[in-house]
C-alpha cells in the first residue's frame, strides 16, 4: 500500500511537471518527506483549475466538480485507487489533518470559473482569491509544519490575494478571449469601462488604468504580506507568491498592452526566484 502511495504522489509530481511549472520547483525546494502530499494538494488545484479548459459549457464542469466533491465527502462511486490525484489526495487529507471543508470551499470558489459573470467587486475578488490561492498555501503549510502554520494565516491571505491576482494577469488574453473577466465592475466604472467595453479593448487608455489599478492592489496585498514575518519551515508554501512581485510590477507597466505580450518572466528566472527566496527567507 505504502508503495501504491508512493506511486501516486509521483504521478502527481509529474503531471505538475507539465501543468504547473512554479508549484512543481516549489515541491523540489521542499523537504523530501513532504514532497509527495504537496504534489497531491497541487496537482489537486491543477485539476480544477483546468476545467473550464475541458468542457466548452458549465454543466460538465459542474460535473466534474461534483465528482470532486463527493470524493471529499465521502460518496464518490466507484474506485478512488483508479484515479492517481484521488488517492494520492486523501492520502495526504488522512496523514496530515487536512480540514476538507476548506477544500470543499476551494471547489465552490473555482465554479465561477466556468462562467463569463463578471466580478461584482473587490470584496468578491478577495474572497474568491481568499478560497483558492491563499487556501492553498494555508493547507500547504500545514503539512510543512502544523505548529507553525497558524502563526502564517494573515501572510498567507494576503500573499494568496497577490498571487492569484498576478495569475489573472497572465491569464487575461485567454480570458478575454473566452468573454471572461476577472477585473471587478467597481474597478471598471471608477474607469469609466463596463464588461464589454473593457473585453472590447478599443478604449485603450482607460483599460490600461483599469488593469493597472487591478495591478495595484495586488501590489497592495503583496507588500502586507512582506512585512509579516513568515516561520521558515513555511516558506516552501509561499514560493510561488514570492514570482508575483515582477507580474504585478510588469502589468502596471504595460496596461492595455498585456493584451498583446506576455508579462510572464521566463522559467529560469522564476526558478532563480523562487530559490533566492527560500535562501533570504521571505517572499
């Protein structure tokens, strides 16, 4: 059984191999033991986070969320060792205390992405942020350290904010694309934009102050979280946060024109990152 574990949680290393490069290197920087429960919890949000990637409407997402659900719940049908995430998941629920309710919210959270309704407001981006990326370093803690992680609540709120934030950066032109977004209306009518004028993209000087002041208040959340102290057995959770700063940074820069380029750094410049903050111990 132990090496049916064992097989699983690889699997789960690799499949973030090629679905998330960042939380990958951040499983590599952690300590040996805890590999294979983070890769889980990871490769876990990965699934999610590429559902609106499989189904062209919401009801098979809905579907596949639901099958998600049932797991943490207990009422899946049929067999969990036929899925590697599945087993691998609630293998590292069971070893490390992990409280499913929050990974029962973290599934309602993602519904929205299989909708095009906009964000009402900032409250609403935050909580969203709050349920995803924020959760996900708090449950990633605990498993590092479940002494440490309650004193990393408040870092990993705001850090969690940051970092999804950044990700909606990249994932803009692809949102656009599909009619989403994720910038709030009150963000957009303090512009002088609404949902389709912003996805039009013809009125460029107010769009590129729309995504800047979407910018900024991920730089807001993210310089919070850099004055709160973070226990070191904690930081391998916050490594991925630690590549917002330069994405945010960027995204101000560039505004209307994060439609057209990319303001992703590439892959080994995030991994200087990343290990340069594990060494400095702080994100």
């Amino acid at each position: 059984m132990a090496d049916q574990s064992s097989t699983n949680q690889d699997i789960c290393l690799a499949m973030l191999r090629d679905s998330d490069r960042d939380r990958y290197l951040a499983c590599l920087l952690s300590p040996q033991d805890k590999r294979g429960a983070l890769a889980a919890l990871y490769a876990f949000n990965a699934e999610l986070a590429r559902i609106r990637d499989l189904v062209h409407e919401p009801l098979p997402g809905e579907v596949r969320m639901q099958y998600w659900r049932d797991l943490l719940q207990g009422t899946a049908h049929g067999s969990t060792e036929a899925n590697p995430v599945a087993a691998a998941l609630l293998s590292a629920i069971e070893t490390h205390c992990l409280p499913r309710q929050t990974l029962l919210d973290m599934i309602d959270a993602r519904v929205f992405d299989l909708y095009d309704d906009p964000m009402e407001s900032r409250g609403a981006l935050e909580g969203y942020a709050g349920e995803t990326a924020s959760a996900l370093i708090q449950l990633a803690s605990l498993i590092l350290s479940p002494d440490d992680a309650p004193k990393s609540a408040e870092a990993a709120g705001h850090a969690g904010v940051a970092q999804a934030m950044a990700g909606l950066l990249l994932l803009m032109p692809l949102h656009r694309h599909r009619g989403q977004i994720y910038i709030p209306l009150e963000i957009l009518s303090a512009t002088g934009l609404d949902r389709d004028s912003f996805l039009d993209g013809g009125e460029k000087t107010r769009v590129s102050a729309a995504i800047e002041a979407f910018a900024g208040l991920g730089r807001d959340h993210l310089a919070k979280a850099r004055k709160i102290a973070i226990p070191q057995p904690l930081l391998p959770a916050f490594l991925p946060a630690a590549l917002a700063g330069p994405v945010l940074s960027k995204a101000q820069h560039v505004g209307a024109g994060l439609f057209e380029k990319t303001v992703q750094q590439p892959q080994w410049r995030r991994q200087i990152g990343m290990t340069i903050a594990l060494m400095r111990g702080k994100i």
